[in-house]
C-alpha cells in the first residue's frame, strides 16, 4: 500500500420538507496520520432516530458519539470484536437512559458504521439505515434491513421489493429498546481503488432510487454528491429525514493502491504457500537434499557436501519458522461467541453512468424551472444558463461521466435555490416518469 493520504468524504443531514425535528446523526472521524490508519483507520457512522423527536435526537446523537468512542476503546482487540463491544455497549448505554428516564420511553435508533483501514472495509449495522459500494457501476448494498419486511422475504427466499410496502417501516432491530442486540459485522470487503461509499438513512432510500444514486454519487465530489441527493429527496417529498455520508476511495496514486501484477512463478508460490505453510516446505526441502547427499556420497558422486549443506540451510529455516509461527500471537483475537466473518452483497443495482441519467435529470430540470416561476423563486438564472451552455457541450462529446456531472451540476444549481426559499411544507411534486421503477 503507497503511503497514506487524507481520505475524501462529506457527511450532510438534513430534517426533510415533512419533520419538524431531525433526528438523523452522523459523525466522521478520519485517521489523521498514516500510524492512526494502520491502527483504528477511518471511521464513519450514521443513525436514525426513533420515538418521537426528543427521544429519537437523544438516542442517534448519542450512537454516533458513543459508537466511534468505544471502536476506538477496544480496537486493540481487533476491528472485529472492537466494532461489535462498540454497538453493544452503545444499545446498553441508550437502554439505560430509557430506563431511568419515562419520558425517554421508547429511546432507540438504527446506526450503520464503515471502517477503512488498509486491510478493506468493515461494516458494523443495526437496523435498516444502510451502507452501499459503488463500484463499476453497481451499488451493492452491504446491509441487510433489519426491518419486518426484509426479514419476511428472507424467510420466503424472496426480494423484498416483491413484497411491496407490506410491513416497510417496521424495525425489528434497534439500539435501545432491549438491555441486548446482535450486531451484524462483516469485513474486511477488499477495496478497489475508486470504490464510493454511501451510509444513509431511509429518509433517502425511500425516494431515491440506487440506481439514481450510484451514478451522482461516482462522478461528483462528496461534497456536491451528498448535496444533490439531499435535495433530490427533499424534491419528492421529503418525507423524513434525510442523511448522507459518501466516502471516495483513492484511485491510482491514493491511499489504496491496486496490486502489483506478480509473475506466473510468484503466484504458483503463493498458491502452494497458501495450502502448505513454508516452514513445513524448508523442512521437507532439506529433508530432500539429506537424502539426496546420502545416496551421492554412497555412490561416490561429486557434490554431496554441498547437498548436505542445503538440506542444513533449509531445515534449520524450517525449525525456525515454526518456532516463530508457535510464538506469534494472533494479529486479531477472536471472542469464543464471535460469528463467522462471511462477506455478503444483500443486493445489486446496476448504476452505469451514461447519458441517459443527464437526460432524466434536464427533464427534472424543465419541470423544476415551471415549479420555481410558478412560485416567483428568484434565482441567478444567467449563472444557470452558463452550466446549462457547459452541460449541452459535453453531451455533444463522448465522454458520459463528464456529461452526467454537468447535469447533474445544473440541477443542484436549481435545487438548492428551490430549498432555500421553499417554505415548511411546500413540497414539490412533479409527475416521476422518467423515475426507475416509478
């Protein structure tokens, strides 16, 4: 791995066009040195609030406090049992307070959390807030929605969007409600470089398709990404709340480097170094060459005190290794009662960036423009006018990626002078048929 780079990210949360309160949260604690990545590495956590606002600000504000906290409190154990303790500890600190507390009655939150260290990426999650890779255009949900609906088709062997809004918005799994939780850790997910990370809460999900967000999410910055999906929700609605925190991996020359091609015989070794452990490889190698020695010094045949010394080199390094390998600690205890670390994708979407996503966005464009006049929402519309000039150029050329950013620069344009002056409650509602799945 080349040396460590700052990581890029944005973290934004918004209360929505419906909520009076947010009870959202999110926090960001990049390692702020190469030694702090190798150790704890970055770490990112969202929450979701339930059980009215009051209760549900206390309960994510405090997961996404505590969560980080504690992570980095055990990570000497290893990111594995660290990252669960973490989640545990947290569901029996909000527990408590809704216990000692009536009015905090019904305290409990979803909460999501991404490590990055140099090994891949760890997830810890509970609830149905979720984390997703975008990588080469698909957006892989890494989570499994703890939520009524998810659990029905998993027990039927189906897709829970076969299921429709049957039970949608119902948590069977959260921090706070019981004195215990099973968390869900999984990792380390290998990393690619210009793999994209997105944790949000439902408050997007449920009105932003993936398919929409992988593309905006893989050719603009974090900043403008998380920026552009917020209001994308609050246009349709926005029903909840709305978080999101997006993570780009470095591409060539950044944190995470792409492996060196290795030559056909260095991969047969490590291959054969994978089933048999080289100590017991330099013990039968010297093994070898002592018998050999013995049957050219019987036969008289020149050579055989050098084969004798090979076959000494090779099984003292055996002996040697073995030492080493009874001596040396796990690099990552593991607690008796810790579950297999299996690696799963609960779902893929395809998310190709072309330019039929520029085109679905000037159509939201058009419809926009007839919302913001029809209200006397005063924009720059020649400042408009300039990206729209530099968005029809770049359709005219073959690159798609450079032609979605621009649209999609357009929109964001709009829509956060639509936000700005939009009063609570005012909701835009367009009819989505361009919309995925509409």
């Amino acid at each position: 791995m080349s040396a460590f780079q700052p990581v890029r990210y944005a973290a934004l949360t918004d209360v929505g066009v419906k909520r009076s309160h947010n009870q959202d949260a999110c926090s960001a604690q990049p390692a702020s040195d190469a030694t702090g990545f190798g150790v704890h590495g970055h770490v990112f956590v969202v929450a979701d609030g339930m059980g009215g606002h009051a209760v549900g600000e206390k309960a994510s504000a405090k997961a996404v406090r505590d969560i980080p906290f504690l992570y980095l409190k055990h990570v000497h154990d290893g990111v594995f049992p660290a990252l669960r303790r973490a989640f545990q500890e947290t569901n029996t600190g909000i527990y408590t307070v809704g216990q000692e507390n009536p009015e905090f009655r019904g305290l409990g939150t979803t909460s999501t959390a991404l490590i990055l260290r140099p090994e891949g990426a760890w997830i810890g999650h509970v609830g149905d807030s979720r984390a997703y890779r975008i990588r080469e255009g698909v957006a892989e949900q890494l989570t499994f929605d703890h939520s009524w609906v998810w659990e029905i088709a998993r027990r039927q062997g189906v897709d829970p969007d076969e299921l429709g809004d049957f039970k949608k918005n119902v948590i069977i799994r959260s921090l706070g409600p019981d004195p215990e939780v099973e968390v869900d850790v999984e990792g380390p997910h290998p990393l690619q470089p210009d793999d994209a990370f997105l944790l949000c809460s439902d408050g997007l999900t449920g009105v932003v398709s993936p398919e929409e967000i992988g593309p905006v999410v893989s050719v603009l910055p974090p900043d403008e990404a998380a920026r552009l999906l917020v209001n994308l929700a609050n246009l349709r609605g926005g029903p909840d709340n709305i978080t999101v925190l997006i993570v780009h991996v470095a591409g060539e020359g950044g944190t995470f480097q792409k492996k060196a091609k290795k030559s056909p015989l260095a991969r047969a070794f490590n291959s054969w170094n994978r089933r048999v452990p080289w100590p017991f490889t330099a013990l039968g190698t010297g093994c070898i060459f002592a018998a050999l020695s013995l049957a050219m010094q019987f036969n008289e045949v020149p050579g055989a005190a050098i084969s004798f010394g090979v076959a000494a080199v090779a099984i003292l390094a055996g002996l040697g290794g073995m030492v080493m390998h009874m001596r040396k600690e796990p690099a990552e205890p593991v607690l008796p009662n810790d579950a297999p670390r299996e690696l799963h994708v609960y779902k893929k979407h395809p998310c190709p960036v072309k330019r039929d996503i520029a085109e679905r966005f000037a159509e939201v464009e058009r419809i926009l423009i007839d919302a913001m006049k029809g209200q006397n929402v005063q924009a720059d519309w020649p400042g408009y006018e300039k990206l729209v000039a530099e968005a029809e150029s770049r359709m005219k050329k073959s690159d798609d990626a450079e032609a979605v950013a621009a649209r999609c620069r357009c929109l964001l344009f709009l829509a956060d002078a639509f936000h700005k002056a939009r009063q609570k409650e005012e909701s835009f509602r367009p009819s989505w048929t361009t919309r995925p799945n509409a």
